[in-house]
C-alpha cells in the first residue's frame, strides 16, 4: 500500500442523485481541503467530529459546487487516518469535478477497497470484519444484510478469536511437554490435552458448518426451470417474479435462451433460470439453448421440473427426471384444471406437486417446496447470524486436516506423538490467523480487497 499518500475517490454510485460524496484519506489531507474549500473557517482549524459549509472552488477559484466538508482527525476515522468527505449534489459531472481537484493539489486516486484496506492495516478492524463491509454492501435480503452487519461488529471475529486463542494455549502446553523427561510428566498429562484438542475440534466444527447458510445468504441459491416446451416454465418463471419478463407464447421453443433473474424467499436470494424446452429439434439456436439448460440445471442447487399434465407422461420426460437428482429436484404437474383423463405419473423417486399456474394456483406450494429444500440443515428460521465465507471455510478446512493429526499423535502418547502435534498446531494457527488478519501477507490482501468498489 502507498502509506504516505493521500488517496481520494468517490465514495456514492454512479449516476444521478441529491447528494454525491467524495472522499479524502491521508497525512497531508487538510493542505487538500484548505486549497479547494472555501468556508467561514479553515478545514486545517476545524474540530474533528464537525463539519463546514461552504463551497469547493477550481484552481483559479471558480465555483464549482455548494458543499459540506465533513471532518475527520486521526484515529477517529474509518481508516483511522485523517479524513474529510466532500458532500456536493449528486450529479456524475459535478463529482467528477471535485475529485479532479482533490487529484490536482495532490491526492492520488484510490485503488479498490483501499480506504477499508488502511483500516485494517490501522487496527480499526481485523480481516473478518473488513469482509463484513463488502458483504454489507452487496446484501439482496434483509437477513443477508443482519447477518453481515454482526459480523462487522465482531460477532464472528470473536468465535475466530476464541478458537486460535485456545489452540495457542494448547499448542503451548504440548510444548512444554517437550521440555520434559517423559517420567517425570503427570499420567493424565496427554488424556488432559486429548481433552482440550477435542473441544478445540469442536469449535471448529461449529464454524464450518455456518458454510452452507453463508454460502446462500452471499451468493444465493440458484433455481433452474426445467420442462419440455409449453409446460409452463416461463409462466412460472413470470409468477415469482411478480412481473413479465419472460414471453409467454403458444409457440413451442419460444424461450431459447436462459433467462435469470433474483428473487428472494424467506430472507435467501434466488437466482431464478428460465430454460429452453427440451425436446428433439433441428434448429441450431434452440439446440444451443437447450445445451445450456441441461449445463445450467446440472450447477443448480435445486431444479423445477414442469410436466404439462393436459397430456400423458411422455417418454422424454422420464428420460430427463432419470438425469436429476430427486433429493434437489422439484416435480411440478401443471395443467391440473386440464389434467387429461386418466393421467398418471409412475416415476419412481419423486412426489410431484399439481398447480395450474396460468390460474394462479399452487405458487405458494413450490415456493414452500423450494424453501424446504434450501432449509435441508440450515435453520432459516433461526435470528440472522453471522456465518463463514468460502475463504474462511477454506482456511478451516486446512486447520481442522492439520488438528485431526495433531489429535492423532497425541493419542499415541509421549514424547514421540508430542513433537509433531506440535507441529500441525502450528500449521493449524497459520491457517487460522490468516482468517482474522494476525498473520497476513500482501497477496492475500490484494486478493480480498480487490474485491471491493473504488471508494470503499
């Protein structure tokens, strides 16, 4: 990170709107704020926690914008250095304004994630929580956005703590054994250390299984729509949705390409995929469509198969049921006000739900299916919590392959399993504190907050 530069970047989304905030991080920022504001009383004399009104001016002091001068003195701050944000309206133009100036008196423009990246190197937040801020930001449900907001406040950070500060106690007290003739240590010395290694095992595994929920919560399940053509996969598809975004047509092959759109249910963001009918056909552009749904339905965290019940089961459609998985798939009979006389459904595997959608009837009963696939060992109902990203899951999973063998030589007893449980502690307590930042190195920080928008 350049430490010694002040870094400026526009801190509001892009396009229009009341008010637009540029913001200024850095040793050396009040000289910015003094050359470009223009108020009753100097920014470099303000008190922090105030803010000035006045105006921001160009360098041959034409007015460019009414403004607030918002301020900030170190450590006080989001980045724990001295700070100001620049209020003006909202509009592209005007912003774009301010942040040339702050660059033209000596600013340099902030990489992504750069203010929360000087925050935590500033020991204003650690890692974990760091996290917290992006995942805040690209919250789509109100859990998502409760659950990342306990974790900025350290509601995860402290289980991690809780977990590497126990490991550290035990790690050291297998290195004391090291320091021992083995006669002269206690009998229940290895039992009493055994004993703490499995509660230390079963910290982590309370954290690592908060993955599937986190998992959902961050990214969202994905819902493919499956069927052969005129089942009614768009109609479900417009129906969640609350709104027409698919074409719905008498038409076989209508659909050709994979619609997706977000919807959320029970707190969980879905990504909903309209697909292709499958069936045998000659033209290029729906083979390609219909390749993609079958690629698509075989990512999916749970497939809707739509069967028209107007007609018999047809051979193509226990064809395509045999490839899916029962356990994530959803069988629909639609059509039930038409349902052809005498129709029956003889796939062994599944227990399929009959709507009539273009009546509007049975929404609710696949979204109360679908929401009974996603619960499958998580507890949706449960307050929001904070949960583990793929990162954190990724550095448990190397600490819990590291303790199990620890567990394993201390199990043998004595000196000769003390020396290399040690050593897989030790391997463990890297993994972990690459979790919460008490060890890190510049390509992991690079990898994390790259992540982020300019500005944040």
């Amino acid at each position: 990170m350049r430490s010694a530069d002040i870094i400026a970047a526009i801190a509001t989304p892009p396009g229009q709107g009341g008010v637009g905030i540029v913001r200024v991080s850095g040793s050396g920022v009040w000289k910015i704020a003094d050359g470009i504001f223009q108020s009753a009383e100097r920014p470099s004399l303000a008190k922090g926690g105030t803010f000035l009104y006045g105006k921001i001016t160009d360098a041959d002091g034409t007015e460019i914008d009414e403004a607030l001068c918002l301020i900030f003195r170190a450590p006080k701050s989001y980045t724990g250095e001295d700070t100001i944000e620049l209020q003006g309206h909202g509009g592209p133009v005007v912003l774009k304004k301010i942040l040339r100036r702050c660059l033209e008196e000596g600013a340099c423009m902030a990489e992504p994630g750069e203010f929360t990246k000087r925050a935590f190197l500033n020991g204003k937040m650690d890692l974990v929580q760091a996290e917290a801020v992006a995942d805040l930001i690209h919250a789509q449900s109100d859990r998502a956005a409760k659950a990342a907001l306990e974790q900025l406040e350290g509601g995860l950070s402290k289980k991690f703590n809780r977990l590497y500060d126990g490991l550290m106690e035990t790690a050291a007290d297998i290195e004391t054994t090291l320091d021992f003739v083995e006669d002269e240590l206690p009998d229940d010395v290895f039992q009493n250390l055994g004993k703490k290694l499995a509660e230390n095992f079963r910290t982590l595994e309370d954290l690592l299984a908060t993955w599937d929920e986190g998992r959902l919560l961050r990214e969202g399940a994905q819902v493919v729509i499956m069927g052969r053509p005129n089942a009614g996969k768009s109609t479900l598809f417009n129906a969640l949705l609350g709104h027409d975004r698919a074409i719905v047509t008498e038409l076989p092959g209508t659909t050709r390409d994979v619609l997706e759109e977000t919807f959320v249910l029970n707190g969980i963001p879905l990504r909903i995929l309209d697909t292709a009918g499958l069936r045998e056909t000659e033209c290029l552009i729906e083979q390609e469509g219909i390749r993609r749904a079958r690629a698509r339905s075989a990512a999916a965290d749970i497939a809707i198969y739509l069967i028209d019940s107007s007609q018999p089961v047809s051979a193509e459609d226990a064809e395509h049921l045999a490839k899916l998985d029962p356990k994530r798939t959803i069988v629909i009979l639609n059509k039930s006000d038409k349902k052809v006389s005498g129709f029956k459904f003889q796939i062994s595997g599944f227990q399929p739900l009959e709507t009539s959608l273009v009546n509007a009837q049975g929404l609710d009963v696949i979204k109360t299916a679908v929401s009974a696939r996603l619960e499958t060992g998580v507890d949706f109902h449960a307050p929001a919590h904070a949960v583990i990203s793929e990162r954190h899951r990724n550095l448990l999973e190397t600490a819990r392959t590291e303790l199990i063998q620890a567990r394993e030589r201390i199990a043998e007893g004595g000196e000769l399993g003390a020396a290399p449980a040690a050593e897989h502690l030790r391997a463990a307590l890297e993994a972990l504190g690459q979790v919460t930042g008490r060890i890190y190195h510049n390509e992991l920080l690079d990898n994390i907050f790259s992540r982020f928008c300019i500005g944040k």
